[in-house]
C-alpha cells in the first residue's frame, strides 16, 4: 500500500497530520465540543484513556484559549505511556485499577475537575459481545473516577458502543446527569459503532456515596443489604453485557448440569406446555399414515 493511500481515504487522517493533531480522534472531540460548548468555564480537565494524546492537545489548546488567565490543570491518563505534552501532567496507568483512579485523584489536590472526558477503547476481538462487555467496563471505570473527582454541575464526555444496552445505559447516566445526550461527531466513522454520551449538570442523587472498592456496586459479592437510601436504587449500575450465561449461539455436550439422572444419563424432559391445536396437526398425523403428500 502505498504511503499516502491511507491519506486518501481519510480526510481526517490527512488533516489530523495536517493540523499537527498525533490522531484523527481529536476531530470527534472539536466537533463534540462545537456542539455542546463543553470547554466554557472549565479550567480543570481528566482525559481518561488518552494516548497518543489527541484529545490531551485538544484540552490544553482549548482551555488556555477559552480562559488564558485560568490556572489550567489537565490530567491525562493511559495505559501506554505518552510522549509528553506541555502543559499536560501523565499518569500511565489502568483506569480499572483503583491505584490509578487514587493517583488522579492524588494530582487534584483536593480540587474538583470540571470536565471528565474518556475516549477508552478496548483492542476490539471482532467478538461483539465480549467487544461491548469490555467497553462498558471500561465506561463503569470511567465513571466511577468521575464520580469521586466532578465537581457537582460538571460534565462528563465518553465514548460508548451502541449495543443492545445502550438505552439501558443512558437511563442509568440520567441518574447521575439530568442532560444526557449521544452524539456521532461527522468524523466518527459511520461504519463503527461507536458514538459519544455527553453529560451535563453533574448531580448525584442525595446521599449517593461513590465507592472505590465497589465501582456504582458492581461487585455482585456486595452485601446489599447493607446498602441504604438512594445507594440500593442505583444498582445495579450497568446490567449490560453479563457474560455468566448460556450462549444462545453454543452448543453444550449433553447431559449438562442438572438434566442428568443419578447414574449421569441424559433425561430428555417434555415441554412444559405443547401447542394446544398447532395448525401442523394434521400434516403430521397424514405422514404418519403414510400420506406425504398432505395437501
Ligand atoms: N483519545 C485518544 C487520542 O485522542 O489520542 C485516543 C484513545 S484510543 C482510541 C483508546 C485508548 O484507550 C488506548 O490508548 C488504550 O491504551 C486506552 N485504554 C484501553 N483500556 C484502558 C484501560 N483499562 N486503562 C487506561 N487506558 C486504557
């Protein structure tokens, strides 16, 4: 392939190259921003999930040009290691992990980010569901962080796969975000399932208690019974992409679990309930008299 094919085919590819942007993402968070204004009065950012760095340059020019007086800080956050961008403090670390989420924290220095942005993305399988599983995973992460470090009327920006949860999972934000929207910047390709939730208005229900050992209750080992007030409506966060169950695309060896007798057969169960009067009734009785061509 020859080197500028790539160009060819990817305007925002070539332009990203063009405009000095280290990738074509930083355009989906220009355009989301185009939209949603989401930069005013912000000062301090988390690009959560950020190498190369896009986003992190999208942040750092964006904020000093909205606020040139402001005290900018902007944490970015990957598990590969970054080249380093002025203005811009790096952390390498696992956003699942709770020491990464602890050292953001650490570098606000009891001070509150007005934006949270993650543009995380697992190394997609081709698997959809397990793709879709990891990604709300990474998501729950995400917003886990942000519930101990927005400020209350905050925002928060992440990308999203649009499965079969999806809707599912932006009533569980309008717990947390009266003004939830999902949005497909033009630069997103529309052959990806990905799109964007932007949040706005932080405002966690009364008495909601972020949890960093139990991300919005995850862990199904919790104890709910411990769980008060609000803290027992929330959960479970996101019911999305449960990979315990059977899969309806499997086959299983028979006899499996418990449809096998004492002595390990296979005991093959009737229906619970047949058809009443199945309109194949009475093909099946003719075939059975040896009529096969019932008409
Ligand atoms: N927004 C970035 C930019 O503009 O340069 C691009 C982000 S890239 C699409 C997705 C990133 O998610 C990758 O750099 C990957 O290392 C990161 N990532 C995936 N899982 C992660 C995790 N558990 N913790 C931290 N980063 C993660």
């Amino acid at each position: 392939m020859g080197k500028s094919s790539k160009d060819k085919r990817d305007i925002y590819y070539r332009l990203a190259k063009e405009e000095g942007w280290r990738a074509r993402s930083a355009f989906k968070l220009l355009q989301i921003a185009e939209n949603f204004n989401i930069f005013e009065g912000v000062t301090k950012a988390v690009d959560l999930c950020a190498a190369p760095g896009s986003w992190s340059q999208v942040l750092a020019k964006k904020l000093r040009e909205k606020q040139p007086d402001g005290d900018i800080k902007i944490i970015a956050v990957d598990l590969q290691a970054m080249a380093p961008l002025p203005g811009v403090i790096e952390l390498q670390g696992d956003i699942t992990n709770v020491s990464t989420a602890e050292a953001i924290i650490c570098h606000l220095e009891g001070e509150h980010a007005d934006l949270v942005v993650c543009d995380g993305a697992p190394d997609v399988t081709g698997l959809h569901d397990m793709d879709e599983y990891i990604q709300a995973q990474l998501l729950l992460a995400a917003l886990n962080i942000t519930t101990h470090i927005l400020k209350k009327g905050g925002k928060f920006v992440a990308k999203v796969f649009r499965g079969r949860d999806i809707d599912l999972l932006y009533s569980q934000l309008r717990l947390l975000f009266p003004r939830v929207t999902v949005t497909k910047p033009r630069s997103s390709r529309n052959s990806s399932i990905e799109a964007f939730v932007v949040c706005q208005d932080y405002d966690p229900p009364e008495g909601f208690q972020p949890s960093m050992t139990n991300p919005l209750m995850k862990n199904t080992t919790c104890d709910w019974s411990k769980l008060v007030g609000i803290n027992k409506e929330i959960v479970p966060f996101l019911a999305c992409g449960d990979l315990s169950g059977f899969d309806s695309d499997m086959t299983y060896p028979l006899p499996c679990f418990s449809q096998a007798d004492q002595d390990g057969n296979y005991n093959c169960l009737l229906p619970v309930q047949g058809p009443i009067d199945p309109p194949y009734e009475e093909a099946i009785a003719l075939a059975r008299a040896g009529n096969k061509t019932a008409e």
